[in-house]
C-alpha cells in the first residue's frame, strides 16, 4: 500500500500513533504486548492505533505463529522525513526514553525466529 497524502494530518494528529511510529522507527519492530507495555496502555487501544495506521500505509505486518510484528512501511521520502521529525521533538524526548526504557524491562517479549535488522 502506498502512503497517502490526504490522511496524513488525519493519522498524525493522534499522539499515540505518533508515539508509535517514533518507537518503531527506534525499535524496528514491535508487537502489539511489546507496544502496549512501552506506551502503558491496554491492547485494544494499540491495536485501534496500528489498524488505522495500517490502514493509511504507514505501518506493515508480517505474521510469525500466532504473533503479528509491526514495522514501518517502505515509504517515499516525505515520509520518511515525517517519521524522522517525529523523533527530533515531534514526540517529546523524554515521553519516547521513558516508553523504551519500559521495553527494555518488560518480560514478555515474544521470541522472533526471522527478526528483521532495524
């Protein structure tokens, strides 16, 4: 799916799915517990979130078991300078360091056989 031009205020005006999309730019991929646990937030919200994003072509999944992984989309290159924005203060620096430092000591990271390379 090809990122849109027209939703893009719609999808970014959400500090959630910004959130999400400055982590997954840090991370490389996250599933939804990963993504729950760093934004301390429940499940459904999360998915709600990535659905949308999905949806508009920011976010892509690939399936490994029952697990589903989320990446950024391959994307042009005023998307990717969006997502780059995001991270230089479009999410608040100290707002991403605490939800990585959450990653970092949440357990119950699941075990990916084919992790990608950030």
């Amino acid at each position: 799916m090809m990122l849109a031009m027209k939703p893009v205020f719609d999808v970014l005006s959400d500090a959630s799915r910004r959130h999400i999309l400055a982590l997954l730019a840090v991370e490389g991929e996250l599933c939804v517990c990963e993504l729950g646990a760093a934004l301390d937030d429940i499940q459904p919200k999360i998915s709600r979130h990535l659905a949308i994003l999905r949806e508009a072509g920011w976010v892509a999944a690939r399936r490994e078991g029952s697990w589903i992984f989320y990446r950024l989309a391959t994307m042009p290159t005023w998307g990717k300078q969006v997502v780059a924005a995001l991270g230089q203060g479009g999410v608040p620096a100290a707002e991403l360091s605490q939800s990585q430092q959450r990653l970092t000591c949440f357990a119950a990271h699941p075990v990916r056989a084919n992790k990608e390379e950030k």
